[in-house]
C-alpha cells in the first residue's frame, strides 16, 4: 500500500462498494492521482483497487494488440464458406472421427 500519513487520507482512500457502483467513473478518474483505493462491503476490505502501470504484460504493445487481433477473429476456414459448406466439413470430419471409435472398438 502507498504510504499513508494520516487516518484522514487513509479513510479518503477507503470506498463502499456501493458508492463505487454509483459513481465509477469519478472514482476512475481519481484513480492515477490517489494511487490505491479499497473497496469495502458492511464495512470490511473486499478489494483493493489501483492503477497496473505501464505494460505490465511485457512486449511491445503494438505486437501484443497484434496477437490479439489474430486470436479475436476465431478459425479462418477460407473466404466465400457459406453456411451449408461450413456444415459439410463439420459433418465429414464427424463422421471421420466417428469411423476411428468404431473400428477401435470404442462404440
């Protein structure tokens, strides 16, 4: 936790969680100049929320954001799939994997 010099900044810094539902966006903003703040419910900590810092992943961002973009568009099985193609690979890879259990003895 930051260093905290006073009982009055510490409170300042204590959040019930329902003000923080209510007004998450002023809290966000307060967010990089408080540092930490700790989110209570029935007046125990049940979080504790603050700033991660820069790139805390490690990499270049640009590459990670790239990565990203590959892994967010799912499989490409090619362009011009139309749903009935799309259905016909489904079902022969089925009904090849449904061959393989059969002749070892599994169904």
């Amino acid at each position: 936790m930051d260093n905290l010099q006073t009982i009055e900044d510490f409170s300042k810094r204590l959040l019930p969680l329902t003000y923080f539902r209510r007004n998450a966006g002023k809290v966000m903003a307060k967010l990089p100049k408080a540092g930490t703040f700790i989110l209570t419910k029935d007046g125990k900590p049940v979080a504790k929320l603050s700033t991660i810092g820069e790139n805390v992943y490690g990499g270049d961002i640009e590459e990670n954001i790239k990565k990203l973009k590959k892994l967010a568009g799912g499989f490409r099985l090619g362009k011009g799939l139309t749903p009935s193609k799309i259905n016909k690979i489904i079902d022969e890879s089925y009904a090849k994997n449904l061959l393989r259990q059969q002749c070892s003895g599994l169904l």
